[in-house]
C-alpha cells in the first residue's frame, strides 16, 4: 500500500506569484518604485480578492509631506472575489505644480466599519506639469 501526503503551505496557490504578493496580498506592476511618474498616472498591477470592496479600493498621491494631492479608485479588471490575485487598473491626475518625492499610497477598507486596514506605499518621483 502506498501512501501520499500534501502539505499546504500559506499563500500559496500552486504557481509562481509576483514578489511582495504573499506578504502584503498587492503587487504593483506600474508604476516601479522610484519612477518618476507624470499626468495622469496609470497604476496597474494585482491584489488579492479581500482588498475590493465591490471591485474597487482607494489609491491616492501624497506628497513629501504626507498630504494627499490626488485620489482615486483602483478597479478590478476581472472578477474579484476570489482569494487568488486580482488585476487591477487606477489613473491618478496630480495638480500641475507638483514635483519631488511622493508616495503612491493604496488602502484596503474594512467592509463593515470603513477603517483602513492595511496600506500599502509605492515611492515615486513627480515631474512637473509644463
């Protein structure tokens, strides 16, 4: 009689996932960190189901001091929920007079209360609007 065992193993689901996917549950394809980003700002990549809330999660642009000079909503471009990761698409528009160091700053909502759970932070560059 032969015997088989399986052993699971957290986060994983069978394949290879993008780096950053099983401790945060978001990978962000574009833009990388450090890019220097100009208007508008298209931001894809992919999260895991519980990150939407009805296909959608926050995703704003704050600058060096922390304030938010843009915001969004990163949509689901597939169905969202499910476990598994979740291609996504935001565009974010920043005033024309921003530069320097900012953050990409995307939030996952609690469903019930509205409080933020978990961010997540891509470091960018602006480049002024000319």
């Amino acid at each position: 009689m032969q015997c088989l065992f399986f052993i699971a193993v957290p986060g994983c689901s069978g394949g290879p996932q993008p780096p950053g996917a099983h401790d945060t549950g978001i990978v962000v394809l574009q833009p990388t960190p450090g890019q220097e980003i100009t208007n508008p700002v298209r931001i894809s990549g992919k999260a895991r189901g519980l990150w939407f809330f009805e296909g959608q999660f926050p995703v704003s642009l704050r600058d060096q001091n922390g304030h938010a000079v843009a915001r969004s909503y990163a949509k689901a471009k597939e169905e969202w929920t499910r476990p598994e990761l979740v291609a996504f698409e935001a565009e974010l528009e920043f005033p024309a007079d921003s530069n320097g160091e900012a953050q990409l700053v995307f939030e996952r909502i609690h469903q019930g209360t509205g409080a933020v759970v978990q961010s997540f932070e891509v470091p960018v560059r602006l480049k002024r609007f000319r």
